[in-house]
C-alpha cells in the first residue's frame, strides 16, 4: 500500500510513542524527533508506510541506544491475552471450538493493542474482545479460507502484535503441523520476535524471520529464507494492518487476516471502521 | 510556553489539517507536508508552537496559493454560535446577566471548535456549551479580573476563535468602551481577523492586528502598534490556548481566559483536562 496522506501525522506519532520509550533523556527523544522529521520530508511516496515506520524504529534505537522499547507492553500484553483466554473459555467454552469463532478471536485479538489501550485491564479487554467477536465477518471469505487451509500442504503465517500471538497460537492448533511462522527479526513496535514466541504458546513450529525490525514484511527487504518461504507456500495467512500494508501489492497467494484500525487502510479496501477482515489478494 | 515534545505530533497533525484545507491537489498537499516536516527538523525548542503553527500556515498558503482556507469554517462557526446564544439565552436568561456566566460562556465558546467537531449541530454544541458552563472556575481569581476591568482605564482584548468571538462580543458589551481589540492580521487557522469582527457583533470598537498570520501574539513578530497596544493597556485580556502559549512568559499585566485542551498545556499550568482556566501571570 502506498502512503496516504494521513499516514504523515500518524507515522510521526508512531515516532513519538517510540521516542518517548525508547529512553528518559529529553534531549535525545528531541534529536530522535529532528531525525525522524528529517527522513520523513524526503518520504518516497512508493514505498509502504511501514518502511517509514521502520526507519523511525531504526533513528530511535541508534539514538537512545535501546534495542527494544516495547519489551515490557509485548510481557503485559501476552499475560494479558492468557488471562482473558482462560476467561473466554469459561464463558464461551463451546463456541471456540468452531473455526470462525477461534478465526475471529486471532482477528480481534489485534485490538488488545497496548500502544492504544494504555491502563487495559482483564474487564476492559473482556469488553473489548467480546464486542469483537460479535462483530459481522464475510463467510465466503471464512469457507474459502478453511477449504484452502485444508488443502494446503505448507502455509506460511505472518505474525503480528504480541499478545495476539496467543489466540494466533489457538487458532492454528488445528493445523500447525503444515505452519511455518514469520516473525520480525529485530523488535519492531510490539510485534512478534524470536523470544515472544514460547511464551504465546508458539514454540515447537517453524520459524523464519524477515531479519530486521522492519513491521512488516516487504519482498525488496526480505532475506532469502524469508523470500523461500514466501514463495514455497501454498497458503500464507498475513496477521495486522502492518503486514497488509507491506503485501498487499504483491501476488503471492495471500489471505490478509486483521482489523481495519486506520482511515487510510479503511479508504484503501472501502472498509467500515474497527471491522474484521479476511481479504484474499487473488480472486 | 516552550515547545514540548508532543507538540510535534500535535503540529505535523495541524499542518496535515491545513494542507487538505488549503487544496484538492494531492501533489501539492506532499509539497506542503514534506516543506513543513524538513522546517520542523530544525525546530527552534525556544519558541512557542505557535511559531512553528505560523511556519506552516505561510508554507500552505505559499504553495497552495489559497490564503484563507479556513474562511468556510469561520463563517460556520460564528453562525452556529449566534443561533446557540439565542437558545441559551432563552433557557438561561437571567443566569447569563451574571459577569461569572458571561465570562465563562467566553471560556467555553472555544470547545466549539469547529476543527474538533467538524460535524457540530445545535443540540451538540448546546450540550457541549452547557456542560462547560457547569464547570467548577477559580471564583478569587475571577473576582480579581472584575476588580482589575473596573480599575482598568483601558484593556486589550486579543481574541482567539471566529465563533468563540460572538461571546466574546456578549462577555465585553458593559465595558467594551475601555476595549481596544486584537485581532490576527492575515487568516491564521480559525481564528479571528478584521473580516469576522462585524459578523460576530463585535464592529465599532479600535482594532490592533499582529500583522500576521501567527496564531497567537509573539512581542518578537509584532508590529508597533500591536506592541504600543501590549505596553499601554492597563490590563490584557487574552483568550485562548495560542496567545497563552505566545505570551506567557512575558510581564505584561495579563490575565488568560482560556479551555485547558491540549496535554502539553495541562502539564505546564499543572491543570485538568478541558478545564476553565482564568490565570494571571502577575502575582
């Protein structure tokens, strides 16, 4: 997806949020601001709005000098995700057993995002996923989804935040014998690495990363397992906004799984704010 | 008031909004976008934001070659405001002959916004407007300023929102022979100029403009007679966050009417949220 216009203000609050965890000292949350304003008054209006991202990432990390300002949240947010998922499991035991309701869990899961939802607790997060789940999705997309799911020998599953790596986890219990994973190589916001993955109840399946904390993954920045991966599998199943952003112009056999948070995405696909989508890029 | 550091993202938001304002063309909107980010990486942290506000307005309006792209929403503004005033005078027509009431109407005319609420309507902004009315106010202070306008021989009234300026005109109506108005002197976002005094009832009174299109009163950037106006009044009445943030630092004899509205702001006076806010920067 090419920027939009209204990815300008956001990306620099992106840079900002970053900044301001990234470390204490004002001075350099200032510089990593100059800097970021900087690259982006030269943006190369072709490339998606998280190679932006991705440079902010980048100026904030060798400026403040911390690899991984979001350690924390991605802790909260996965021990957060368990509590929620033992409750969801009392209350609506039976229904997550159906695909479409552990499919909209993975989908909705994407809200539970702490960089919005700040003081989150179990009863706020309860709501929050509930109403989501009450949400209306496209079946045919869901039927097409589980016949190709089962006819696929190998599918590649893009992870996306922390803490909705637990109901990713859920969902692909199923099938995950034929999964590979894709994580971020270098922490990136809140998204998935290496180390997020045990604790999600994600280990023990294959893993590929897209080697660097770029939070997405586009081609022209991939290492060579990661383009292998892309292009061996059958079915790959791309979690969150960031992942459609970077995909969605290519034509490997896609289905983008996420929740339409911003204007700009929601313009893109002519989608209603805050709705679940399941978006096949091949007819 | 010094810039902060989420006065960045505040500011490239700002410049966003002015930009789509200012034009239909994407390519220019860029242009202006990407000339105010490469000014804003070398932002000047000793001057206030409405600085770095005025660099973008002259950016958009040198580009976009619209100098005025807020005029629709002025003339909205003070319409809608007149028709609120006759509702409220009708439901609250003797509390209104009260200086607090009338001061605080003044306050509270700046949440009709009409940049915040884009899509305003009477019964909104009546709720908008009455639930600020209810709002707790520092009553020492306020005796204060009645004392101080009583004693003053001539009082400078810097007006801030086309709109909120229809209060304005209700709030000075028993002492508008001792005021000396101040206006912006080119269009500055929705705020106030020669053009909008008539229609907000607030013709017939001496008007003073910073020459302008700095949304606010930096001494620094005023002409003399605005600076003539600053050093000769007994007293300074200056609404809103913008000439707060321009002028507070300075010794004039000031007092600042304005809606605590933006966190940077909130943390510098130590005050809540969307408070009233009646402050003098003398003891």
């Amino acid at each position: 997806m090419k920027p939009q216009l209204d990815c300008i203000p956001c990306l620099v609050k992106n840079a900002f949020n970053v900044a301001n965890l990234s470390t204490d000292d004002e001075d350099l949350k200032r510089e990593i601001l100059n800097r970021v304003l900087q690259q982006m008054a030269s943006l190369d209006w072709d490339r998606p709005p998280t190679f932006t991202a991705w440079q902010s990432y980048q100026i904030a990390s060798e400026i403040s000098g911390n690899p991984n300002p979001y350690q924390a949240e991605k802790q909260n947010s996965i021990s957060l995700a368990w509590k929620l998922l033992e409750a969801l499991k009392k209350d609506y035991g039976n229904k997550l057993d159906d695909f479409t309701q552990r499919l909209k869990l993975a989908i909705a899961g994407n809200v539970l995002d702490y960089s919005i939802y700040g003081d989150l607790n179990l009863d706020l997060a309860m709501e929050v996923i509930v109403q989501a789940l009450e949400k209306p999705i496209d079946n045919d997309a869901i039927s097409r989804l589980k016949q190709e799911i089962d006819n696929a020998g190998s599918i590649l599953y893009l992870l996306d935040n922390a803490g909705e790596s637990v109901y990713d986890s859920f969902f692909i219990e199923p099938f995950k014998h034929k999964v590979t994973l894709g994580v971020r190589g270098l922490p990136a916001s809140n998204d998935v690495t290496y180390e997020d993955l045990e604790p999600s109840g994600l280990d023990g399946i294959p893993v590929v990363d897209n080697a660097t904390n770029l939070p997405g993954v586009i081609p022209e920045f991939s290492p060579p397992a990661m383009l292998d991966a892309l292009k061996n599998a059958d079915l790959i199943i791309a979690k969150g906004q960031g992942n459609f952003e970077s995909l969605n112009e290519t034509d490997y056999p896609i289905v983008f799984l996420f929740m339409a948070k911003c204007p700009a995405v929601c313009r893109v696909i002519n989608a209603a704010p805050q709705s679940l989508q399941v978006l096949f890029n091949q007819p």
